[in-house]
C-alpha cells in the first residue's frame, strides 16, 4: 500500500513538473509593457531602508527594518505581511516601524539586558 501511494505521489509530481521542465527559458518574450515600447515599471515602489541610531530611555538603539540592535545586544524582530513589525520582547503587539518596535522592547525591557544568545527555536 504505502509503495503504491509513494508511486503515485512520484508520478503525479513528475507529471505536473514535467512542463515546467520542458520549457526553455530562451522562449520567453518580454513582459507586455516591454513589448509595446513602455519602460517597464516595478509593481511596487521601491522601499527605503529605515536607518536609526538613537539614545531611548537611557538604552543606545540603532540598525535598520532589517536589523536591530540594543545596547550593542541583537533583539530579533519581525516583518508581518501586512508591513508592521513585532519583536521578541513584545511579540503580542504590531509596531508601524523597526524604530518603534524597538522603542517598545526598550519599555518593556525596563533594566534588563537582551540575551546574547538569541532567541530560541520553536
């Protein structure tokens, strides 16, 4: 039963790839915009990282959306789908910005240090 299933699993995945893998990149025209003379816009503006380096509440924060530091120590934080970040420390909560996101760690944190050993694996 289950060499039958892994048979068919096989077969079924080999058959829906097959096209993917037949095609030849070569082949493929430009997008439409290019094709009817148009310069080719991005879907999406292009986004700026977000630099800091600041002093809040006593702590020297810095680094950017795709990093963050306090104090020097790592704090892991996260983009959500919808563009809003949370962190390790407040991980309930959606901030608008990295910078705010740590600000809120920051408060959260009150004295303590951030580990050096990163955050754990779930």
């Amino acid at each position: 039963m289950r060499a039958a299933f892994a048979l068919g699993a096989i077969g079924g995945t080999a058959a829906a790839l097959l096209p993917v893998l037949r095609a030849d990149p070569r082949e493929a025209g430009p997008p439409p915009t290019e094709a009817a003379g148009q310069p080719a816009e991005p879907a999406e503006p292009i986004e700026r990282a977000e630099l800091f380096d600041e002093m809040y509440g006593g702590r020297h924060i810095q680094g950017t959306d795709a990093g963050v530091r306090i104090d020097g120590r790592p704090l892991h934080v996260m983009r959500r789908a919808d563009g809003s970040y949370l962190s390790v420390v407040n991980h309930y909560e959606s901030f608008p910005t990295a910078l705010a996101t740590a600000r809120a760690a920051v408060d959260d944190l009150g004295g303590a240090q951030l580990s050096l050993a990163g955050p754990a694996s779930h």
